[in-house]
C-alpha cells in the first residue's frame, strides 16, 4: 500500500457471518472482511465496534485462511459485553494484523510443548493450526491446556481432534471439577509433571492469564527449559497498535509492537514484567 | 549554514507579506506568560526574542490535543514558528522517531511536520527550572531547525541552517549581508553567557543518564514521599514537550478521534479483566520518570527529557522532580 495514502488509523471492514458459544463467557466471532486479511500466527487486530470501542485480540484461526477470521472475545468488559449482543450480518472494523507473532520456523525439528489456560487457548489455537501444517518438519507438539471448570473449557472438540494427529498430544485439567468430569483436577501447570519432552530440543509456548504465565514460566525453568526457549504472549492493553499511544508500556517494550509474543530471556530483567 | 542581517522593523514588515502564504506564529509576552500567538503586525512590539520559554511546548502545534485521524480534511496553510527554544527542538526529535517510524508512520503528524518551518531562539536568559545543559542539550539549536534568531539592539542576526529556511530568508526584504565570523563571535559570546547561568542554576544536578541509574534503584518509600502530593492532575504531561501518549476514541462509521492522554491518570494500563499494573497513584508517579529516563532511553535514541522545566512550574503540589533527583543523589 501506498505509505502516503495509508491511514493507519482506519480500520478495514468486516462482515460478522457467525458467532459460535465456546462457553458462557466466550464466544468465536467468524469474519468475512470486506478484502483479503493476512496475518502471522500470534499477531493480533484491533476489532471495533461501530462507535463504540475497539479492543485487542489475537485470531484463533488459521493465518492460511485469508477470507475468513474468527476471533474468539471473553466476554469482560464494556467493548466485550457489546460484542457479545452483536448478530450474524453486524459489521465490524479491523485494524492489523499489528505485532510480532510466533517465530515458527525457529520451531523446526523441534518439540512444542504448549502450556494454556481459559481464553489463551486462542492464540494458541492458531499456532496448533500452524504448527499442524508443518507438523512433518516438528518432532512432537504437546499441548497442556487449563480451565477453571469443564464448562469454561473453549473449543472442546479440538482436543480429541489433536490427540487423532500424529505427532500431536493434548491434555486438560481443571480448577473446579463436576460431576461429569474424570481427567486431572488442579492448575495448568499440573499436566507438565506428565508430560514426557526432551528439553534440550525443545521450545515452549506459554498463554493465558497474568497469574498462570508467571507460575508456567517458573515451572518451565525447573524444568530446565533456558529463557531464550520460553515463549511468552504478554497481555497489556494494546490501544493504538503501533507502538505510539503509550497504554501497552511494559518497560521500554511497546508490548503491541516489540511483542505480543516474546521470548523470557528479552523481558525478564524487567521487575514489570508479571505486574 | 550561514548568516544574515535585518532590522527588526524590516523583519516585521517581511513576516507581514508571508503572512499570504503562511501562518505564522509568534512568541508574545505579556504581563501574565509568554507564550505563541498568531503574528499580528501592529503588536510586533510585544514578540519576545531569545526569551525562555513559550508557556505551550511545540508539540502542540503537531500532536493537536483532540483530532479525527480518520476523516479527510482541507489543506492548510504552511506554517512559521518562530521564537522556538531547543529544548523543544530537541523533544521534537523523539516524536519524530515514534510518529514517523518506518512502518507506522501517522500520516497528519507528518503532514504538519512537512508544512511546519522553524525559527529557533538562542536563550539568552533563563528561567527558575531550565537545565538542558545538564541533559547535554543547548541552549540554541544549530541544528534541526530551519533558521534562528539572534537579536542584538533592533537588529537581527539570523542562523539559516536549511534549505526551507533559506526559502524564507530569501523572501526577507531589507536583509543584509553579514560577516559570518562577526555573528560568530555575537553568538559565542551569547551562548558562553547562558550556558554559565544554567551551570550555576543546576550545580549538583545529576546528568540524563545518571538520572536513569539512580531512580532504577529508588525504592518505594521515595516515589511515595513524592508521589504524596500528586493528585493525578497529568500536568506534567500535558505540558511535556516529549509526552505524547494518546487515547483512541470510536465514533460512528469507524471513525476514530485520537485524543492526548497521559499515564498519570487512572486507569491508563488497566485491561479488560481489571488487572492495572498503575492502579497506585505512586506507581503512576515513577512511571513517567522511569519512561524518561530508563525506558525511552533504551528504546530510543532521542532524548525523553531534554530538561525545559516546564513540569516543574506546572505542578500543582509543587513537586520539583530535580528536588527528587537531587536526593537519590
């Protein structure tokens, strides 16, 4: 695009197709927009709301569909809460894909061992559809993934469609458990005492709320993993996108430009960096 | 570079027929502040030459306090500045790196900076706060401006230093031919007499990148003692020339109003789930420090404080950062 003629300001037109109920809270918003939408796994959009807001979110669907998007939105706040009454045929804006995504092809030859948790489970499944893609030049993709209940558990089909594809392996766990629940009860970070992986030819990828980065992250290096192998998808409130309105300063990062996506080793010396 | 002559009276007259072609802004002093105006040429008396410092720092002529970023817009005129301190000059240079950035470059800064000529001002006094010099910056700018003026008595000498600034200097009627080497030597001796007021204004003021060292090891109990008598006015930010964070607001048909903000208000960091890292008021309050001179300096290479004071005579609890500084010392 002409950098002249190039407003980065303005967003890009999306027609809703689809809303899918993930779980109470959470639901997928299926996209058409108005032209072509490429973006790099891990890379995140502003999604706005007609007048009212917009906020950040990282696709959950695959980078190699480049007509549909689908945007999965917890339902936490004011923009959210309005997403969450919009109906297939609403339009929408788009402004993005902005940041810096998965380093994929750094993943080659290597095992990917993924830790998630509620609603980071969105990202993380754009990976997984990347990472499937490239699944012959990967040793081995492990996903180990939280919820606070069963019910809170988003995209639930999914695992049992991992668990079908070789090379792949997918475990959950849960807070709270019910009556119909059998697997793992406590923390995410739980399911890494089971999982089998060689460390040293390995990387790991780390999503989901403040609390469970910080515990994933200390978990991850007990277990030997280096801080350059940890992959974070840091969580702060990308406004503008562009690493200029100054709402996503974590340390001298501009989270939505230097990041989302960040390895340990880049943001550690920051004492910012779980607050 | 080079210079030339021109009385103030001929000077005047010439700003008054650019005045066709450009908007030119002015700094005027009056018995309340100084500060920039519109040139109006039959008060061209009350323009305050080599004078610290206009009350509104510069970016405010390139980062307007509210504007539509969507919506196209008519043309303006070019625009003068003049009586511009290089501590603005200096600022400038940061929102250059941040608004023209290589892949996000925001297109209404840039126009306004494509359209914008600036007249620098040699300070030849100073104020209660100035301390650029501690910083490393000077008093007067040889650079990134297009032109500077040096009064002597109703004569000016101008400093041209670009090729848009010797555009205006060719329009000037009445403007004469200066030996260099006699404006040098006028200059000089300006400039060694200001920089011995700031040296003796700033004696014991740590320097930018010492400023940086020793707040990293502050620990709370200083922030706070300070932060006390913040009430999260965002003053300060306001009136930095190098705060520029901002505020996108949603309109109807997608159109978004870009509208300055600062991370001394509530609520700044806060995300959906409610977690906000700046939820104390303290912690706001090193925060802007910590951006100044920790954060932007590592990111950037321009500087985040180019020590025009300004915040200091904004404050409404009187908090004077150097004070601050002075005793992590």
């Amino acid at each position: 695009m002409d950098s002249h003629t190039y407003n980065i300001y303005k967003p890009l037109r999306a027609t809703l197709d689809e809303v899918i109920e993930e779980s109470p809270l959470i639901r997928t918003f299926v996209l058409i927009p108005d032209e072509e939408f490429v973006f790099k796994t891990g890379q995140f959009i502003e999604l706005s709301v007609d007048g009212v807001g917009e906020a950040p979110f990282t696709p959950s669907s695959s980078p190699l569909v480049t007509d549909r998007l689908e945007v999965t939105v917890m339902n936490t706040g004011y923009v959210t809460g309005i997403m969450h009454e919009l109906k297939p045929g609403a339009v929408m804006g788009i402004r993005g894909p902005y940041g810096r995504g998965y380093p994929v092809s750094e993943f080659e030859g290597k095992e990917v061992l993924i830790l998630g948790g509620g609603c980071g489970l969105a990202p993380i499944r754009s990976l997984l559809f990347t990472l499937e893609h490239m699944k012959d030049d990967l040793e081995k993709v492990i996903l180990c993934y939280g919820s606070k209940t069963p019910a809170d558990c988003i995209y639930k089909p999914l695992f049992s469609r991992l668990n079908s594809i070789d090379k792949f392996e997918a475990y959950r766990t849960v807070d709270i458990t019910d009556d119909d629940w059998d697997g793992p009860v406590g923390v995410a970070t739980i399911l890494l005492d089971e999982v089998r992986v060689t460390v040293d030819n390995s990387v790991a990828v780390v999503c989901g709320p403040p609390i469970m980065m910080k515990f994933g992250t200390i978990r991850l290096l007990e277990m030997g993993y280096r801080d350059e192998q940890i992959y974070l998808s840091m969580e702060k409130n990308m406004s503008c996108g562009l690493g200029k309105c100054g709402h996503c300063m974590m340390g001298e990062f501009f989270v939505c430009k230097d990041g989302p996506v960040f390895t340990y080793n880049e943001i550690k010396h920051n004492p910012e960096v779980w607050t | 570079m080079y210079y030339t002559g021109i009385s103030k009276e001929d000077w005047h007259c010439s700003l008054e027929k650019l005045l066709n072609t450009y908007d030119i802004f002015v700094p005027v002093k009056d018995e309340f502040s100084l500060d920039y105006e519109p040139f109006r040429p039959d008060q061209a008396e009350k323009i305050a030459y080599n004078t610290p410092k206009p009350a509104t720092p510069l970016k405010n002529f390139f980062l307007p306090v509210r504007e539509n970023v969507t919506s196209a817009r008519a043309g303006s005129k070019p625009v003068i500045i003049i009586g511009v301190p290089n501590c603005d000059i200096e600022a400038l240079l940061l929102l250059d790196e941040i608004y023209l950035d290589e892949v996000f470059a925001d297109p209404w800064y840039r126009s306004r900076r494509n359209n914008t000529i600036l007249v620098a001002s040699d300070c030849y006094t100073v104020n209660d706060h100035c301390h650029c010099l501690s910083y490393g910056v000077k008093p007067w700018s040889m650079a990134h401006a297009d032109m500077a003026i040096l009064a002597e008595g109703d004569h000016l000498f101008l400093r041209v230093m670009s090729e848009k600034g010797k555009e205006i200097a060719e329009q000037l009627s009445g403007k004469y031919d200066v030996d260099d080497a006699a404006a040098i030597s006028y200059e000089e001796k300006r400039h060694s007499e200001t920089e011995e007021l700031l040296t003796a204004l700033n004696a014991g003021l740590p320097d930018y990148i010492t400023t940086g060292e020793i707040i990293q090891k502050a620990g709370d109990e200083v922030w706070k003692k300070y932060a006390a008598k913040c009430v999260s006015c965002g003053a300060c930010t306001t009136i930095c020339p190098t705060c520029s964070c901002f505020l996108l607001i949603d309109k109807p048909d997608f159109e978004k109003v870009k509208q300055m903000d600062a991370c001394q208000y509530p609520g700044f960091e806060r995300v959906a789930g409610g977690e906000d890292a700046l939820f104390e008021l303290h912690r706001r309050f090193r925060n802007r420090y910590m951006c100044k001179y920790v954060w932007r300096p590592r990111k950037f290479n321009s500087l985040a404080c180019t020590g025009c004071g300004r915040c200091i005579e904004a404050c409404i609890g009187k908090i004077n950062k150097n004070e601050l500084f002075m005793e992590l010392t």
